[in-house]
C-alpha cells in the first residue's frame, strides 16, 4: 500500500475555489499545465465504484454425528445472506463453494463392511476422492462448472442449502486445515481447472475470501501425505488427542492461509466449532458415551473432542475470537449473522479512472440520509493500491467514525475536486 501526502500543493486552491463542481470558475489553473491530470471540466464523468467480489468456502464435516448440525445451518443461511446482500451500498458478487473435512478415510479400526467416502478404509484405500474438492463431484464438464455457486445465478440459494447438506457418511477423521489447503493451494486440486475436476476459478482476482468451517470435533490434519501417521479412533485414545502435538502445526497452516492465500486478498476465518459456549475455552472434559469413555470439550455437551486448534486457528486471524462459535449452540442464527456483518463491508472502495487522487471525495451515505465526505485532506483515506493492468486502484477508508462503511450505508458515491 502507498501512503500519500495529505495535501498536494494545489490542495488547499482547490478547497477555496472548488468542492465537488460547486465553483468551477473558469480561471486559468494547472489543468492547463503539460502532464496534469486534474480534470480539464467539472462536467467530466465521476469513477463510479467496481462490484465487491467476495469468495466464499464453506468447509462442512460430514462424519456421522453431524446431521443435526448441517441442518441448523441450512435453516439459517437466508438470514447469512440476507445480512451480505446488505454490502453497504455497493452491490456484491459472490462465488460460494462447499467442501468436506474429508480427506483421510480410515479410523484405526475398521470394520470389514466399513465404508466412508464411498471408500473401504483398508491399507492403500485411506484418500477420499473428494478431499479438498468443490462438491458435488460431477461427471460431465456442464455439472463440473456448475460447483461453483454464483450469487447472480438462477436458484442460487436452493443449490447452496442442498450443498450444506452433505450427509453424515463421510470420514471419521476431521481434517478441515489439510482440506482447505488442498481446495485453494494444491497443485493437484487447486490448479486443475473445473472441467477436469479441480478447483480453478474459484478464487477471483480482487475477490475478498470468507472461510467458515462447521465441525464438532477438532481438526486432526497433516499437511501432505496421502497416508497420515495419526489415525482417528472413538474415546479417550484418539489418536488426534492424544497425540495433538505430532500433526501439522496450526502455525504452519496459519502462514499459508494467510500471506499465501492472503498476498493479494483480504482473507476472513470463522469456525462454529467444539469450544464451550459461555466464553469459546477449548478445554478436555471426559465423559462416556454408551460404555465408551471420550473426551469432550468443557461447555459443549454434544461435542466430540477439544476444538484446541481450531481456536488457536480463530485466535491468530483474529485475537478478538468474533469470528469462533460453538457447534453446541441451540441456534446458529447469531453466529452466521454475527460472520457475515464482520465480512458483508470492507473498508475500501476499488475505483478506476482516478485522475489525481488527492481530488478524491468518496461519499458514504448513512441509513438516516446523512452523508459523510472522506478524503485525504480530512484523514478519511489513508491510502491506497494502485491496480495494475488495467485493473481498479483500491482506496482504504480511515475506519475513523466518520468514514466507516457500514451495512446499513444507502449508497457509496465519488466526486472529485475540480475547477476549470
């Protein structure tokens, strides 16, 4: 990001004679000087706000206990989109795509008839074919483009209820990080395009990426292998417990996630997860479950392990914890409008077509009709990146008061300081 003067040199001339196209007094100024970029008529076009693209993946764990779970957040998800659709004046395009926490097949016991992910858990059959992939998987290139959901798109919502739902037959071993590391990252999903089953295209450039995990046990990932050391078993010698500390570090998916994913995006976490509902503490607490000993996480009674990692993943994006709920909550309406209010508005506006940006008046109409005028001369705008390519500059608003976005905003307009 650059960081520019507040006030050029013509700044404070253009104040006196100028605001908006209130003054153009038609005096000689340095429009007329070789190489200016102050426009030449206040009749000129304003740069008028690009569509916000938000990206978002919903990352769902289809183990058996989950049912209940997928179906609250079905339940919720107009009230999810509702709060979106809001975007604060400037209208919104969404990509949406939905994943499992299945990527490993096997629990440390099988049983001959077992099958998870459509796959026998025996020694060379314990990698789902869907790990990491936009669901449904689908056999023609017509059904492959359609996993991706598009907000603009005809049945947009019933395709992302029905995607919610995906079943409680798939892996016992909950590994939400690998997944989500293999649907955006990997050469073998990420990269390969959607007519050949992968994931490309997905991601958007200058898209905002919302990642929401829904889980009742805590992640038991390793980055990589194909056939993982740890394997998950039911009661208090889960392996994924007991042996936490050899998994791939919640760090080491932290720095991917975030300067990886996150080197030309703005990248948002949320999780509803085992942690307690009173105050989000992961912590054990051992319980049984028919003549089977486990443990559970202290506040979450239908919790099936210690969301350890999942808050210590929630904790590094975002240390407030806004964005970490429990997956033993009664309803899931507060959290999934509590995410989309944190993600709906970001505080930037991409422009194109900025002619000199210290003219710059981005303003923010309120709910109540009154509007506020940010630039730099007030420290309304703080900076900006320059787009590339023919692509938008994007501006970063104060996020003082004045010049907050907010949902509710009517509408976001752009004016420039002009004289002639």
């Amino acid at each position: 990001m650059k960081n520019y003067k507040k006030l050029a040199p013509l700044f404070p001339f253009l104040l006196v004679f100028g605001w908006g196209c209130n003054s153009c007094l038609g005096v000689e100024s340095s429009p007329e000087k070789l190489g200016s970029r102050i426009p030449m008529s206040c009749l000129q076009d304003m740069p008028k706000p690009e569509i916000q693209k938000l990206d978002i993946l919903f990352v769902i764990d289809d183990s058996d206990s989950m049912e209940a779970n997928q179906a609250e957040v079905q339940r919720q998800l107009y009230v999810f989109m509702d709060e979106l659709r809001q975007s604060g004046g400037i209208d919104q395009s969404m990509h949406v795509g939905v994943i499992s926490t299945s990527v490993y097949v096997f629990p440390e016991a099988p049983l001959p008839h077992d099958k998870f992910c459509g796959v026998k858990p025996f020694e060379g059959e314990n990698y789902c074919p869907e790990g990491g992939r936009l669901l449904p998987l689908a056999t023609s290139a017509h059904e492959q483009s359609r996993r991706i959901l598009r907000s603009d798109r005809e049945g947009f919502m019933e395709d992302f209820q029905r995607r919610i739902n995906r079943g409680i037959s798939g892996s016992p071993q909950e590994t939400p990080f690998e997944a989500v590391r293999m649907a955006l990252l990997s050469e073998e999903v990420a990269k390969k395009p959607l007519s050949e089953g992968g994931n490309a295209g997905f991601l958007r450039e200058g898209a905002r990426l919302l990642i929401v995990v829904l889980t009742d046990e805590d992640d038991c990932s390793e980055m990589g292998p194909k056939t993982p050391r740890l394997r998950v078993s039911r009661g208090e010698q889960d392996e994924c417990y007991t042996r936490k500390n050899e998994l791939t570090p919640v760090e080491d998916y932290y720095e991917l996630f975030r300067h990886e994913l996150g080197a030309d995006r703005e990248v948002t976490w949320a999780a509803i997860a085992p942690v307690s509902i009173f105050d989000k503490e992961a912590a054990p607490l051992r319980d049984v479950d028919g003549q089977v000993s486990i443990v559970r996480n202290v506040g979450c009674s239908t919790s099936y392990g210690v969301g350890s990692r999942h808050r210590r993943m929630a904790e590094l994006f975002d240390p407030s914890l806004q964005t970490l709920h429990s997956i033993c909550l009664p309803s899931y309406y507060d959290p999934l409008l509590e995410i989309a209010r944190i993600v709906s508005v970001p505080q930037y506006v991409d422009l194109k077509n900025i002619p000199d940006k210290n003219l710059l008046q981005v303003k923010l109409t309120r709910a109540n009709g009154v509007e506020d005028v940010c630039t730099l001369h007030n420290g309304g705008i703080t900076g900006w990146d320059e787009g590339a390519d023919g692509q938008a500059d994007r501006i970063y608003l104060s996020g003082k008061k004045e010049c907050r976005r907010h949902p509710s905003d009517q509408k976001v307009e752009v004016a420039l300081f002009c004289i002639s």
